[in-house]
C-alpha cells in the first residue's frame, strides 16, 4: 500500500520516528472489556501480520490489554520486529482479577510496569511510552501529573525508554509535562463528534507534536450520524471510514490508531487514507459536533 494511502508519513518531533499516519491501536485483540484471550488468536496474528505487510509501521498497545496477552501476541505474530516498526505502549493502569480498572501511578509501579512491557515485548528498550492519567473514565481530569512523569524521565534516563507520551491529559497537564521533560505525543480521546480537544490539536500542530486521538470512531459507543451516513453513501465508503477520513483532513499532526480484530475490517480502516474529502464535504461534517 502507498504511503499517500496511509495518510502519507509523519516524524515525531525532536526525535528520528517517522511513521505513515494510519496506524494500528491493538486493544481490541483481547477478549471481551479487554479482558482474557482473543476469540479467534489465530485471525489476531492474521491481523496484525497483514497489517504491517500493508505498511502500518505504528502500533499502539499496553500490557494492561488482556492483561499482558495483547503484548503477548504482537510478539508472537511480529518478532524479530521489522525495521522501522514503533511501538507505543502505556502505563498508568493495572487490570486486577475483578477485570476494573485501577490507578498504577507510583514509581514501583510504573517501573514494574515497563519491564512488563519490555519482557512481553521482547524488547531490551520501549520506542515510546505514554503516560495514561486515569482521569474521569475516558476524559481528563485536572491535577499534578509531575510524579508519573519524572518517574518516566528517569527510566528514560536509565536507557529503558526512548520517547515519552501523554494520554487522557488537558491541555495544563501537557504544559506541566513539558516543563519537565520532552513530550513527543498526546493521545486523548477525539472524533467528528467529540472534539473538546480543538484548541490543544492546533496547539500541538503548531509544536510539531502529534496528537493521536483515541477512538475515533466513537469508542465503546460507535459514532451514529445521519449526516455522517449521508456523506459516506455519496462517498461510496462507510460512514466509518468517513470519520477516519475526516481526522486525517482535520490538521496534519493527527496520526490514527484504528483497531479491529478482523483483516476484513483492517482493510476498510487502511482504505480511509485514500479517501478525499472535498471543503464543502469537511464543513458538513465539521457541523455534527455542533449539533451533539
């Protein structure tokens, strides 16, 4: 697949990471609520193989998916990783055996944390690692993050990690993080119709930083729009990959990590970075949020 096809390709700034916009988010390769094996290991290996044979070369994950199988499994299909492949995990959760989800922010954690990832990686260092802030559920949450972060920056210094991340952050915690060390990416929630995050993507942009929105297709509640519909039947595309679409025209600093557990769906989501949308078509779409 082309490079214009994913999105054309974007680098991290301050640092020698280029990868094509269109990447790949690996959470839904676990079972249900992120929980336990996948149902059909086999097609998830398929998944993420066919994957990076179409040229994603960025896949985003954490040990807290499964837990740890979702790792796992990323190093069952791809290992030994192929030259210029960039994993993204995160920390900041743990997955205890009721299946909630719970705060792991202390530096034993956060340490215990990285060599989980690094052991079920296979890897002797992390590409880049991005602070999860638990925040309020799926959104941010206003408050210090500076213990997390200087604990991260050590383990940067001690050769462990390579790049630091943020996710579920606002736009103060990005300030504060950056005043402490460098940030090379924002991942927060954002999509055609949740887009609080307008002013921070700009912000960024004009940074050089990248801004990765989780679910961008809507999440645990897929996005529903009968002028988002309209437009893909116009398109002769899905409504999903419309959204998909919208992000990559919305500012160039946007990277995308759709995930499925199906090559069929896998294929639909790539597909999105050929779609053109004219100006008129952006406006249109730019109008669902108002009307949310």
């Amino acid at each position: 697949m082309s490079q214009a096809k994913l999105g054309g390709q974007f680098t991290f700034h301050g640092t020698t990471l280029t990868v094509h916009r269109l990447g790949y988010g690996a959470m839904q390769l676990a079972g249900p609520g992120v929980w336990g094996p996948p149902r059909d290991p086999e097609e998830a290996v398929a998944v993420l193989r066919e994957a990076v044979e179409a040229g994603v070369d960025h896949l985003d994950t954490s040990d807290y998916y499964g837990p740890h199988l979702t790792n796992q499994l990323i190093r069952k299909a791809l290992h030994p990783y192929p030259a210029g492949l960039v994993l993204v995990t995160k920390l900041g959760a743990r997955r205890p055996p009721d299946r909630s989800w719970q705060p792991a922010i202390t530096p034993e954690a956060l340490t215990a944390g990285v060599h989980d990832n690094l052991r079920n990686l296979g890897l002797e260092v992390l590409d880049l690692v991005n602070y999860r802030a638990m925040g309020s559920g799926h959104g941010p949450q206003e408050g210090s993050i500076e213990e997390p972060v200087t604990v991260l920056a050590d383990l940067q210094r001690k050769g462990l990690i390579r790049h630091i991340g943020l996710s579920n952050v606002t736009a103060a915690q990005v300030a504060q993080a950056r005043a402490l060390t460098p940030i090379v990416c924002v991942q927060n929630q954002y999509n055609l119709a949740c887009r609080q995050d307008d002013a921070l993507v700009d912000e960024l942009a004009r940074e050089g930083i990248p801004y990765v929105p989780f679910f961008p297709l809507g999440g645990f509640t897929p996005l529903q729009s009968s002028t988002l519909t309209a437009v893909a039947t116009r398109l002769g595309a899905t409504p999903m990959q419309v959204a998909l679409a919208w992000l990559l025209h919305r500012s160039p600093n946007i990277l995308l990590i759709p995930g499925t557990s199906s090559r069929t769906h896998l294929r639909e989501n790539l597909a999105a970075g050929a779609l053109r949308l004219a100006r008129e078509t952006l406006a249109e779409l730019d109008g669902i949020a108002a009307k949310g």
